[in-house]
C-alpha cells in the first residue's frame, strides 16, 4: 500500500485562493442567508477547507435593508446589548436596526455562526455589507453567489 497517497493536506497562506462574492439578500430569510454567508467566510464550500485556518472568501451583500424574517420575529425578536454602565441593558426588535443600521440585522445573525475566537474575528472583517444596491468593490471582480 502506497502510505504516500493518503498525506493529508492543510491550507496555509501560500496556497490559499481568496476570491469575492456578491450576494443580493432582497427578499431573503436572514436565518438562512446568514448560515449560507457563514459557511463562505468560514471557506467551507472549498474542498480544502481546514478548520483552524481561515481559507475563507469575502462576502458582499447588497440589500441589507430588505432582508425578511419569518414568523412574528420582525416585532417580537429582541437585540439585547449592554453600555457598560449600571442600568445600561438597552434592547431593540428587527424594526427597529432596520430603521436605524439595517446592516446591523445580518451582521449579528452571521456572527453569531462564526467561532467565537481570534480566527471568528478575523473571518467576520471579509463580511462587506451594504444597504442600498451598489457597492465600492467593483474592482475585485466580485462574481455572483446563487444560493
């Protein structure tokens, strides 16, 4: 038996291939469109994928702002945060961060699907997310993402 066939190969920043994606989330899920989004940044999709390695690619999403949810969440999902302060626990619904940062819906719902580590931190910075239609990367190439 040739031992040398079944080698394991692990990403490393030499070979790994960072490429752009565009998505449109008008009219999606956010639940789905996040674990989809989750699954690039994290380089899942690729067949070298390596799980202490970021080999991910970068995402943009275009209408952030017309993203939907599913149910009675959109009134009765809550944001909790906290200022630092004493009494500082301050809560939104979904109405309200699309009404004030609609980016920031997507952004928390992806987030919360990386690893909550150095290498989660550093996967959440390829996430480029836009509320209007256009975007600043078109000098990327960025290549459309069907999901």
């Amino acid at each position: 038996m040739n031992t040398l066939s079944y080698k394991t190969k692990s990403a490393n920043e030499s070979t790994v291939v960072r490429e752009w994606h565009v998505i449109d989330a008008d009219g999606e899920v956010v639940g789905r469109l996040a674990s989809r989004i989750a699954t690039v940044l994290r380089g899942k999709h690729k067949p070298d994928y390596t799980p202490h390695f970021d080999n991910g690619d970068h995402v943009i999403v275009i209408n952030a702002e017309k993203v939907r949810f599913t149910g009675q969440k959109m009134s009765k999902k809550v944001y909790l945060r906290h200022t630092g302060y004493p009494g500082g626990q301050r809560a939104a619904t979904p109405n309200d961060l699309l009404a004030r940062k609609p980016e920031l819906v997507l952004r928390n719902a992806v987030k919360g699907m990386l690893p909550k580590t150095k290498l989660g931190r550093a996967q959440i910075k390829k996430l480029h997310l836009y509320a209007g239609a256009e975007h600043p990367h078109s000098a990327q190439q960025p290549k459309e993402f069907k999901l």
